[in-house]
C-alpha cells in the first residue's frame, strides 16, 4: 500500500494532481475580497470598497502563461517550483497568503493518498471499448465545479492476496 513516506517518489502524481488542478479547479472562483482602499493595479484604478473575485478558472487556461491550456499535459510540471500553495500566482486553486485554503495540506495529502491507492491497487478501463478521447469532459459551473456527466470506468482489483 502506498503511505505518506513515499510521496517524494510520485512526482509524476504530483504533476496529475497539479495540472488537474490547473484544469479542473475545484472552485472556478476564489472568495470575494474587499479593497481596503483606492488603489491602482496594472493600472486599473480599484475603489475602496470594491469586491473583488480571483478567477482562477480563467488563470488556469491562459494561453499567455500556459503552452495549449485546453490540453492536459502533466509534464508541463516537470522540473518546475510552481507549488499549490499559491506561492506562484499562474496557479493559484487553494488561494493565495493569509486568506489562502486553511485545509491546503490536509487536503492534498488525502487526495495524494487516495489517488495514489486507486493507482495502485486497481486496473482501470473504460467501459464497452470507448476510447479516452470520446470522454465527456464538460463542465457544470456552479459554486464548485463539477462535471456535467459522471465518469464511467471499470475497476479491477489487482493486489489479491493469498
């Protein structure tokens, strides 16, 4: 069974979980901030008082920052220090500093943890011979982000013991 301790093995599973998260992030949106006073940003003039929404959505598919944005492409990650942590701001799904997602860690050792588990422990097929690109990967947008259809795959469990 996969444990915590072998992390710093998966760097492939980091850069999945990585580009998922550029791709699919699980809020399209950051949490509503106020500005505390009149400033100017990239030179646009911000009032005080103004609410302003992070769009991480729109961060994770700019084709300014991102080769082929629309693609997964998990080795983009390769050889890279941009963290999840919201340290680099071409990826920010968990938000950024002070206000930033308190259960980060938490959170991304148990999705480590588990996809890693499914990886090893089951084969996985598409069911009645479809083909990867024929999966349906729309978006339903809402509060979070979800897909618009659910994904059908077929696990088939590999570690028997005897």
């Amino acid at each position: 069974m996969v444990e915590e301790l072998d992390f710093e093995n998966l760097q492939y599973l980091d850069m999945v979980i990585k580009e998922s998260c550029r791709l699919h992030p699980v809020a399209p949106l950051l949490i509503p901030h106020e500005s505390i006073e009149d400033c100017v940003i990239d030179g646009f003039h911000i009032p005080k008082g103004s609410r302003l929404l992070v769009n991480v959505w729109a961060i994770g598919r700019d084709s300014d920052t991102w080769l082929e944005p629309e693609k997964f492409k998990p080795e983009r990650f390769q050889g890279s220090n941009i963290d999840l942590g919201g340290q680099n701001f071409q990826l920010l799904p968990f938000g950024s500093g002070r206000r930033s997602c308190p259960g980060l860690q938490l959170g991304l050792t148990i999705v480590r943890l588990v996809v890693a588990q499914l990886i090893h422990c089951f084969d996985w097929e598409l069911p009645n011979g479809m083909l990867p690109e024929h999966i349906d990967m729309t978006e339903k947008f809402g509060l979070v982000t979800a897909r618009a259809q659910h994904l059908m795959a077929i696990p088939t469990y590999r570690l028997h013991m005897k």
